[in-house]
C-alpha cells in the first residue's frame, strides 16, 4: 500500500469517525410539530394567545420551539417567552423536553426536564421537583384530523392534579407572512426575562 492510499485510508476512517454520532432521524411525533401555530387557551385561569415557531436544530437531532405571547408587560416586553428543546431517543424510546423561559434563569436544572412515553398520539411529559416527585405534566395530544395539538397542563402536589392550563395549537396558512410579535428562532436557549408575573409554568418544574 502506497503513501496515497494510506492517507487515503486514515481520512475515511477519520471522517468515518467523526460522523459516528451524528443523530438518526426516524419519525417520530416531533415530526408534527415543525412550523408557525396559533396557541390560545386558558393559563392559570387566564385567556392567552401566544405564537409559536417551531423547528428542527443541530443536524435534526432537537425539535426546537420559540413560543412568545401577544400580551405585552408594562415595560412593553412580551408578557411571557420561552424557548423549548425536544429530542427522541431511538434506543430507550423516550421523548426529553427542557424548558426554559422568561419566568426564571433556573430552567438548567434536573427539574427543567420533563420526559415521556409515546401514548398512540400524545406524549404525556412529567416534570419532577428536587425530591424527584412529580410535580408537573404536561400531555401534548396531536389530532391527525385537524392537524392541530391541545396541551393539557396539570400541577401536582401529593399525587393530586390540579389544572393549570388548556390550550390548543392551530397551524398557521403556509402562506402567511411572519406572526405577531414573533422574532426570527434565535441560535441560543438564552432568553431575557420579561418583567411582569409568569402566566405560564415558569422553568423550574418545582415551581410550576
């Protein structure tokens, strides 16, 4: 084996090696939820309207969401903004969620995840405070039909539910020109906390 074969060897191997670990797309029900929606519903007891952005980052291997709400904070800030991250793991088949949002600077923390077991065409995400207890759900349910997602939110305190949020999803037109209020996805999870008090459940899942 010459010098040009050899060298030609150990930059296979090497690219081989460097690409190891790029992430495998399969479809999964992450796959429903690139794109710009409409979220409306109820948040502890309050009507809201917000608007969500949602893509896929890093070689497809996270589903990355920009959620911003249309109601404004005294400082003319928007009220509540978040940046969530979703990724799927083939080999344990579980669903991983961390988010991260203007309510605290505290998301990056165990209790900031929340994980979940696909449920036919929902993903029932649990958050667990510092004692590992549940402490927060939220269920993402997909509707083939209308192609829209309802996310149902639940506080939990000593195994008992109480409701906290109830909002629906509806996918913009395709042909629509940017969202209300919403910027362009930023490259970065860090977001500048909004004055006013959260409507939404803040970052650490403890606190929700």
């Amino acid at each position: 084996m010459n010098r040009w074969h050899i060298a030609v060897f150990a930059v296979a191997m090497l690219c081989d090696g460097a690409f190891a670990g790029a992430p495998e797309h399969s479809e999964t029900l992450l796959d429903r939820l690139p794109g710009n929606w409409v979220l409306s519903g109820k948040l502890a007891g309050q009507e809201t309207t917000h608007d969500i952005a949602a893509d896929w980052a890093l070689n497809r291997g996270y589903l990355r969401i920009h959620e911003i709400s249309r109601e404004k904070a005294p400082s003319g800030a928007a009220f509540y903004e978040a940046i969530i991250f979703f990724s799927y793991n083939a080999k344990t088949d579980d669903y991983t969620c961390l988010w991260l949002d203007s309510t605290s600077n505290e998301g990056l923390v165990a209790e900031g995840f929340g994980h979940a077991k696909r449920s036919a065409n929902s993903l029932p995400f649990v958050f667990r405070d510092a004692n590992g207890q549940v402490s927060f759900e939220n269920t993402f349910v997909y509707d083939p039909t209308s192609d829209s997602w309802k996310w149902i939110m639940d506080n939990v305190a000593a195994g008992k539910r109480k409701p906290f949020g109830r909002v629906t999803l509806v996918k913009l037109d395709s042909q629509a020109k940017g969202m209300p209020n919403q910027p362009p996805l930023p490259t970065s999870a860090s977001v500048t906390p909004a004055a006013g008090a959260p409507v939404v459940p803040p970052s650490n899942a403890a606190d929700r």
